[in-house]
C-alpha cells in the first residue's frame, strides 16, 4: 500500500546553478539553460516518461490539484510508476498537499525530485518555499525547467497540475513536451462549466485529447445528520412513514452550486469517462494535513472515484493509437464528407457535419452555405476536430455523425 507521512515543507538546499537562480525573485534574465522550444534541452527529463497527462481547468478553486494528487496516487496503486509537476508557479500547492522532510537535491543541472509513496514530486513550492513573483517572461523557462530538468527516470505516468487559465503554461507544455491527453476539472457552477467548454477548445487546438472529466462540489451530502437520524426518530417517536419520508429527504444532496454539467460535457465532446463528486469534507482537510485523501483512506467515496478515474485514464491512454476510428474525406466533386467505419461509408453534407458543432462559438445563422472542411484530425478515441474553411473548429463526436459508434 500507498503511505505517506505528514511534514512541514521542506527547505531549500543552498545551491548556486542556474537552476536555483531561476527560481530567485531578483533575477531578470534568463539562464541559457532554459530549453528552447521543442529542443531536446527541454524535453531532457521526460525521454523515459512515456505518458504525460495534463490536469487542468480554466477556472480556479474547482478541486483542480486534490484531482491532480489522488489521481497520481490511484494510478501508482494500480502498479504504474507516477510523477506529478506542479507548474502553478505563482501558487504552487503540491508541498502542502503532499509534505515532505528533506531539502530538494540539486545535482548539477538537473533537479532530483521528492519521492514519497513511491510517487515522485516536483514543485517551484520545493525549490522557493518563499514569495515569488514573476513576470510573463520568466514563467515559460521556468515551466520548462520543472519539467525538462528534473530527473524523472522511467515513469508511465508523470501528472501535470496546470495553474487556471489558458495562457503561458499551457502553451509552453503542449508545444514543448509530447502531452498525451488531458484531465479536465469543473463544477456545477454555471460559470465552471464555461470555462470547462474553453479547455476542451483550447486542447482540442493543440491536439491533446481531453479523456476524461470530473466534477468536484457536486452536492453536499448530510451525513452529520443522517448518523443521528435513528435517535431524532426514535425521540420523538415518528411513524415509520414520517421516518422512511425523512430519511429519503436527508439522503438526498443539496445542489449547492446548481445541476450537474456532466452529461451535457459527455453529449457535446463525446467524452464517456465522467465522474462526480459531491462537497466531502474529509477530502478538504486530508489536502490541507499534507496527506492525500487516497491514502488516508483508500475505502472512502472519494478514493472509489479517483480509482475508477484512473482506471478510466489507464484505458483511454491505452486505445489512443490503438482504436480503429471513422476516417474522413471530404469530396469536393459532390461537395459531401466521406465517412468511413466497420459499419461502411456513409456521406454526409458539409453543412450538415457543422451543425452537429456544440460550441456556443458555432452561430449557425451566420455559418457561409458554401462552408467546406479542410482538416480533419482525430482527438482521442471518441471525436474528430475539424477545421473550417470560414476559421471555426469544431470537436465533434464519432457518434453524433457515426451510427453504432461507441
């Protein structure tokens, strides 16, 4: 089994490469050892990773890094080698999460990563535990570094906790490093949901496959209450039919922020892993003692969700590359798209493709009659993003256009 001690974070080892200089609030330059773009200097730590799975939301204060820390965990329970990268450089929350007791070693170059559970850790947290503001610039090598200097070794797993947002970070993961697919966290809140639509866009653009969503604060569940509801029964001598009425109405979660989203996600994306869960208490103070919830108590109802996740992320990664999916021509002769799969081909008409598009960007009051696709690019195993000859992108799922696809 999985265990892990609780600690303090850990201070910083006294070094002076560059490493530790980038990680200083009064450098303003950046170190020539920072990977350049697609260099094999950024991608130096990662060649024996053979999975890099982002974890992301666009909008913060959804349970984004509890997801990312159970999940790294689960998998490693299920005998995967797991590393996880906090790369919220402003806010890093891995060493309050996950508490470790020695300094982090810095050995030459390269940045030797906390190890604890058999999961291994990194974190700007580990490297600075101070106040570190940094400009634009600056968050980019840093990222780069977190990533492509530590030394991983072999791992199938390394879990990526993305800051909120679509900006730098993001871009500097998928344009520097091979991310394999991505994890995406949101809550019921209409708000969330919104901002949940412009991550799966957003990696859909760069060609990472959104495989699977969870939705953290999904009602709160009573359960103070229901512990005493023999005893309130029992008081004050109600019915059977009052209490069988009672138990049901406390049993039930209260949607605090709203109706869940998550079969709506699932209809527009195509997405089929998709869990929830509702407000749990015990799953805030295990983020907030240093230990993850997983370990703390591997039985509980959060630790079954984050086992069926990464059961489910497991399985994606897997068919990725694997899976027979639909091919797509389109036929400028007829002015039809070509679909072909084990059930046969079919055809279907430009326009008509385009307005199975779910996005709220796509109007289709103002979509050209003469719209045509120009690329079709398979996004996991359940959709396709096409691009459009008007500028729109669409992710549309096998099944929406696919009889019998699964």
């Amino acid at each position: 089994g999985v265990s892990v001690s609780t600690a303090p974070p850990a201070p910083l080892a006294p070094d002076t490469t560059p490493l530790q200089k980038l990680a200083s609030s009064e450098v303003t330059t950046v170190p020539p050892t920072a990977g350049a773009a697609g260099s094999s200097s950024a991608q130096g730590g990662v060649t024996q990773v053979k999975h890099i799975i982002a974890v992301a939301s666009c909008k913060g204060g959804v349970g984004k890094s509890t997801t990312a820390v159970n999940l790294a965990y689960a998998l490693a329970a299920r005998g995967n080698k797991v590393g996880i990268v906090d790369l919220d450089v402003h806010g890093p929350s891995l060493p309050t999460m996950v508490g470790v007791s020695s300094p982090l070693q810095i050995e030459g170059e390269s940045l030797l990563p906390h190890q604890v559970g058999g999961v291994k850790l990194m974190s700007m947290g580990y490297i600075n535990p101070g106040v570190m503001p940094l400009r634009g610039a600056k968050v980019t090598p840093v990222v780069q570094q977190l990533v492509g200097r530590t030394s991983w070794g072999e791992l199938d797993f390394l879990i990526a906790d993305m800051p909120p947002g679509t900006g730098d970070v993001q871009l500097t993961l998928s344009q520097d490093f091979r991310v394999s697919a991505a994890v995406l966290v949101t809550t019921p809140q209409r708000l969330s949901f919104v901002d949940v639509v412009k991550g799966v866009e957003m990696f859909d653009k760069v060609a990472i496959p959104t495989v699977a969503v969870i939705e953290n604060m999904c009602g709160l569940h009573l359960d103070q209450i229901s512990t005493k509801l023999n005893e309130i029964v029992e008081r004050h001598n109600l019915t059977d039919e009052a209490a069988a009425e009672l138990r049901e109405l406390v049993s039930q979660p209260q949607d605090v922020f709203g109706e869940s989203h998550v079969q709506r996600l699932q209809e527009m994306w195509g997405i089929n892993a998709a869990f929830s869960l509702p407000l749990l208490p015990d799953l805030a103070r295990s983020a907030d003692g240093g230990v993850p919830a997983f370990v703390t108590d591997p039985t509980s109802r959060a630790s079954g969700t984050y086992s069926s996740l990464a059961e489910a992320v497991e399985s994606e990664v897997g068919l990725l590359g694997v899976r027979e999916r639909p091919t797509m021509v389109y036929l400028s002769a007829t002015n039809e798209v070509a679909v072909a799969s084990k059930g046969g081909e079919t055809r279907i008409s430009p326009l008509e493709l385009r307005r199975l598009c779910r996005s709220p960007a796509n109007r289709l009051d103002e979509v050209p009659a003469d719209v045509r696709p120009l690329d079709f690019v398979p996004m996991g195993n359940y959709a396709v993003s096409v691009s459009w000859s008007d500028g729109h992108q669409s992710l549309l799922p096998y099944r929406s256009f696919v009889l019998g696809y699964e």
